[in-house]
C-alpha cells in the first residue's frame, strides 16, 4: 500500500523577492504569490486526501487556496526554521556579518549550527521528520500535501532519507515547488520528484 506525500512550498512573498531570509518573520504571499498558488490549486485539482499547513502567513494563504472545501490541518513542527538574527537579512549581509558561524553553517556535516532559535539545521531536521513520520503513519494509503516552507522541507529530506547537514545548501526549492515521496508498508520512503514548478507560466516568477 503505498502512501504519497507532497511537500509545497509556499507562494512567493516580497522577501523572496528581495532574497531575504524569512525564518518565523510572518510575511504574507505577494501579488504573484497568490498567482503561483492558483497555478498549483489547478494542477493538483483537489486530487489529495488531506491538506496540512505551516501556521506562517505564507503558507497557510497557500494552503486555503490549494484546499478549496477541504479542511486544513496547522503543523506547528513544520513551520520553517527559525533564523533568529539573520532573519530579514540576505545571504551577502548575513556573510559579512556573521562570517564564522555562517561558515561552520555551510560546511558542517553533522550539526550545522546557526544563530537562532532552532540553533542548528540538525534540530530542525529531528523537528521535520518526527512530524512528518508521525502524518505518514496516520493516512497510510493516501496522497497527503504539507504546504511549508523551503528551509523546513529541505530539513525534511535530509532527515527522510539521512543525509549529512550540508544536503541544505544543496537542493534548490522554488515557489510553490512539489516535492514528491513515496512511502511503502514498511515506511520506506523514495524520492519520486523535486523543485517540480512545472505548473508556473511565463508571467509567474519561481525565484
């Protein structure tokens, strides 16, 4: 019996825009946000048993769009990492001002920690996965989406299929990206798709 999750990312907000770590900052979903989440709600059309949500702006706006008439289960263990002091910051600024610990952050294999309330990708990984293996084992036998956030669902996969910390700055995840795995009877999961933006026009930024 197999089981099908889908991990979305949230629509596009004005801090993607910019390139600014968002982390628990509330930010809500920008114009063409909302347009890239109309895309996805056409191509899943309903076509899932139960819908769960981050409880940030962003993700939660994307999930009521995706929904429709089906209930939306909040996940307080998916929402994304949180960043601390870096959150509001770009990458370059975050370098320059934090220029150690953003390197161990990089590099790190087994920890990877951060400055923040998560305080390493590591907790953030054991946070995902708990949550998610705990969904899985709830709906066996049926398609389930979890609309998060790209940090959290990066921490997810590595916890999913145990890779070392720095798989984070590996995966690059789009706006309104589906992650696609697969679970067997004995929770065995297997990658079926990645960063799949297929559903986004040409007039609907993915970055």
């Amino acid at each position: 019996m197999k089981t099908t999750l889908l991990l979305v990312r949230h629509g596009e907000t004005e801090w993607n825009k910019l390139g600014k770590f968002q982390g628990c900052t509330d930010i809500e979903l920008s114009k063409d946000g909302i347009n890239q989440a109309e895309n996805l709600k056409l191509k899943l059309n309903e076509e899932f048993d139960v819908i769960y949500s981050s409880p940030l702006k962003r993700a939660y706006e994307t999930a009521k769009i995706l929904a429709k008439d089906k209930d939306i289960t909040i996940l307080e263990d998916i929402r994304e990492i949180n960043f601390g002091e870096w959150e509001g910051l770009t990458i370059s600024q975050i370098s320059e001002k934090y220029p150690e610990i953003f390197k161990v952050w990089r590099t790190d294999k087994k920890e990877a920690p951060f400055v923040g309330g998560d305080a390493s990708t590591k907790n953030a990984v054991n946070r995902a996965l708990r949550c998610i293996i705990d969904i899985i084992k709830k709906h066996k036998g049926e398609k389930i989406v979890i609309v998060a956030h790209g940090g959290i669902i990066k921490a997810a996969l590595i916890g999913l299929f145990n890779w070392d910390m720095s798989m984070y700055h590996k995966i690059a995840l789009g706006n309104t990206c589906i992650n696609t795995v697969t679970f067997d009877d004995e929770m065995k999961p297997t990658i079926i798709g990645i960063n799949d933006t297929s559903h986004l026009n040409e007039n609907v930024k993915t970055v």
